[in-house]
C-alpha cells in the first residue's frame, strides 16, 4: 500500500478478473482516503511464473519513483 501527494491510496488487488472470467488478475487500484472508493483502477501485466506454482500470497511489492510511477515487482503501471 502506498500514497500518493493528495493522499490518496494505491493498492494492488489480486483475484478473479473482471475483464477475463475464469482467470486470476493482479489489479492496481487507486482509492479515496475519505470514502474509500476505487477512483480508477488498471490491470497490471501477468507477474511471470517460474512453474513452480508461484503465488502473490506473501504480497505485493511496489514503489512510487519522482515521476509518480508505480515501480516494483515487474510492474510500470
């Protein structure tokens, strides 16, 4: 989780897609600190797989550089 300068959040959801039915998708979400509503969001690109079953269970890494880019992860959302 994170802020950006208007205080508002960013956040990732992991979970079913709402644009692919059946398959799971990583969601970057940006959320009203006073009503907690999704202002946007934007489907993130698929994390790559080593085969292995990996899963997003132990969380989502990200950072926000000087240009407002949310970094980390593979991510350039």
């Amino acid at each position: 989780m994170a802020f950006n300068s208007r205080g508002q959040i960013l956040t990732i959801r992991v979970g079913p897609s709402p644009t692919n039915p059946g398959e799971d998708a990583q969601t970057l979400l940006l959320i009203d600190p006073e009503t907690l509503r999704v202002r946007a969001e934007k489907d993130l690109p698929p994390s790559p797989t080593s085969g292995s079953g990996v899963s997003f269970a132990g969380g989502g890494y990200f950072y926000m550089d000087n240009l407002r880019r949310v970094l980390g992860s593979g991510l350039n959302a």
